[in-house]
C-alpha cells in the first residue's frame, strides 16, 4: 500500500481473503467493524514468519533466534510509538488490549488515591472504561462523576467546568464512541483537566482503524487501543502513557521480565514501559500488531476518509428513511465515524441482526457494552453497522435492503 497512487477500494479488499465466502449462501457484507476487523494478509504473514522462522522468547536470548525474534518484538514497538507520535518507544506497553490497560492504570493510579479525590467519566463509555473507576469509587473511597449525555448520545460538555473542580485526579473519556460514533472534543476536556491538575485517560479502540492518532496534539496522558479492532491479532494492545507518568507508577504485575534485581529480601524494579510487561508477551500477536500499524500507516487517509465518509453518507440516507428508526449520534457525517447504531420501533435488535445474517449481512445487536448510555437513552439495545477500509457501496446497498425484509418480517 505504500504506492498509494494506485489505490482504490477494490485494491484493498483484495488484501483480505476473508471477504470472498459466502454466509447461508450469500456473499458476505461484514459491517461489524466496531467489534473486530478482518486482518490484511500481511498481518498473517508476518505472524507466520515468526512461527516458522524465528520462534523463540524475547528479551534475553542470546543466540540468533532470540536476537531475530527480540528486533521484530521492539520493530513492532516503534511501529505503535510511530502511529501514535508518541516521543519514544519506551513510552509503549503492549497489553492484551484496551481492557487489560485500563484496569492497569486504574490500578496503579489507586495507589495514590484517597478518599475525596474525584474521577470523571463519561456515562457514554464502554464498560471497559467505567467498571474499573467505579470499582475505585468502591475500593478507595474516591467521588465517580459522570459527564451526562445529550438526547442523541452524544457528550453534553456545557457544564465540564463545573463537573471537573480541583479535586479531579483523572478524567476517563473515549476518543470515538463504541455506539454513536460520536467524536470527542478531547481538546477542551484535556485544557479543563489540566488546568485543575487532572490526567486524562483516553480509550482509543475505536479511533485508530480510522487512521493513525497525534497523542502530543491530543495532549492526553495515557491512550490505549485493541490491535483486534486495528486491522490487527486477537489478545493485543498497546497502552501509551509520557514517560514521567509511567517512572512514577508502581508495577501491575510482577514477574519475570520488569525487574532489574532481585534478592531474598527486595526487588528493585524495571523503569517505565517494560516496569509493565512481565512474564512472556504476545510475541507473535505483538509482531501482527506491527505490521498492521506499518500498513495502516500506509494508506492514503485523506482518499479513505472521503471515501469512508461517502459511504457513510449513503448508510445514513437509508437509515433515515425508514420509519420508525432511531439513529443515535449526529445525523451529518463530517461530524461523527462511521459506527451507525439504531432502533426500530417494535423491533428488538437481536431478531433485527439475526435476519439481516440470512442476507450474509454481519451486523451486532445488543448494548454494546453500554448500559448506563442505554439507559441515559430510554434504550435496552440497538443494531449497529460499523464500516471499515475494505468495506464498499454493495455492503451499504445489501443491508439496507436486507433491513426492507427485516421489516416485512417482524412488522
């Protein structure tokens, strides 16, 4: 993909063989991209080439498949500290993914927690990001407020000052929601929570597949990402944090590969990103990872978001025109990503998603992982269709026809 001269959508599905079979019979229209994306071919063949050629543990290897195996590990760091313009590698902890590093920020910004201190959420995060803060609330003794949600789900940001006061240790918020497709004005909460001397923790999972992220421009304190909604393996992450925050925290899990001494009596610990990464890593799903952000960051992103933002345009016309259906988020989309969740009257997602599959049209319904913002909303569930860089206008076209038999079926 670096000759981005040459590239068009059809180029790229070519890229994910996943995209040829056929679901009951029909061809098949994945849009369940909020969940997981399919993985170019590239990612697998580099995940291949270190089962078969290198395989081995990273880190202290001295003979040459440890060395190869320990370079294509730390490739893949550099490649995650590139997408994010992080200002060094050593800022980057590979995870399991975004729920593994928000519980482990969450853990060990606990430490210092005491009762009185405020943390800020937002009521329309995903579960991953609201569980572990609510468990401090009960743990430590710290106030969890919630910045509250407009009638379309969107972040109500008009009373962010009040909400964040001087005695905010941490405001937790999405960069993109995982149900809206809302995105979040990251700057004016960043400039109101440092004012007040708060860090700001940012789940990005669903931000990056659209595209790499400017964490100095964003100037967050810790961002984290899934590689399995990047184009990339199941069982990653990649947790960024500047690197003063990180020598300052204490460890999450302790073990083989974040010490630098051990005694009988103490342990003298590793100093930032590897203080986080104890025990063997994801070798072969981190080593994916990197090259699913190498070919991310390949692509034309100008030329993709407008032909995302075409897409989307056509998604959102159809949708609009069926009666009876509500579509959370703005209704323009120079202002949201494409993660379009909806409920039609009388119809509950479930069997909404479960006939749209007869079609092989690969939609998900339910919460979301997103229960406070249901029930901000009035809502139970809602269908979501979410479109990825290999999605093209027959995908838009099927579901929304599919969604015509939907209707002749449960109406």
């Amino acid at each position: 993909m670096s000759d981005t001269h040459n590239w068009s959508p059809e180029s790229l599905r070519r890229q994910f063989p996943i995209l040829d079979r056929k679901v009951h019979g029909e061809p098949l229209h994945y849009l369940d991209n909020a969940a997981t994306t399919f993985s170019p071919e590239c990612v697998h063949e580099a995940m291949s080439r270190y089962e078969n050629h290198y395989r081995s543990n990273v880190q202290r290897g001295v003979y040459q498949l440890g060395v190869e195996s320990t370079e294509a590990y730390e490739e893949a760091r550099n490649s995650a500290a590139k997408f994010l313009n992080a200002t060094s590698a050593d800022e980057i902890i590979f995870t399991s993914g975004t729920t593994f590093s928000v519980n482990l920020i969450a853990y060990c910004l606990s430490q210092s927690f005491k009762p009185g201190d405020e943390i800020v959420v937002s009521v329309a995060e995903h579960h991953s990001n609201f569980i572990p803060w609510q468990r401090l609330r009960e743990q430590c003794g710290v106030e969890m407020k919630l910045i509250p949600v407009l009638a379309n789900g969107s972040l109500d940001l008009s009373q962010l000052d009040t909400i964040i006061t001087d005695r905010c240790r941490l405001v937790a918020v999405s960069h993109i929601s995982n149900v809206t497709g809302s995105i979040t004005d990251l700057k004016h909460i960043t400039g109101l929570a440092h004012r007040q001397g708060a860090l700001v923790f940012v789940d990005g999972a669903q931000a990056t597949p659209h595209g790499p992220v400017d964490v100095q421009a964003l100037n967050v304190d810790f961002y984290a990402f899934s590689g399995h909604k990047s184009y990339g393996p199941t069982g990653v992450g990649v947790l960024w944090g500047r690197r003063e925050l990180l020598d300052a925290l204490p460890p999450f899990l302790t073990g083989g590969g974040m010490i630098e001494r051990v005694t009988a009596q103490t342990t003298r610990y590793l100093s930032g990103n590897r203080r986080f990464e104890a025990g063997t890593p994801p070798i072969a799903q981190v080593i994916g990872l990197g090259a699913a952000l190498d070919w991310l960051m390949a692509l034309p992103w100008q030329e993709i978001r407008d032909y995302e933002q075409k897409l989307s345009g056509r998604l959102l016309a159809g949708l609009l025109d069926i009666q009876g259906l509500r579509l959370l988020g703005e209704q323009a989309v120079t202002h949201r990503a494409p993660i379009f969740s909806f409920d039609i009257e009388s119809c509950h997602s479930h069997d909404v998603c479960q006939i749209l599959d007869d079609y092989g049209v690969a939609l998900r319904g339910g919460h979301h992982c997103a229960q406070p913002l249901m029930d901000a909303l009035g809502l139970v569930a809602t269908s979501r269709a979410s479109i990825a860089v290999f999605n093209n206008e027959s995908d838009i076209d099927a579901l929304l026809v599919a969604l015509n038999k939907v209707l002749e079926v449960l109406r």
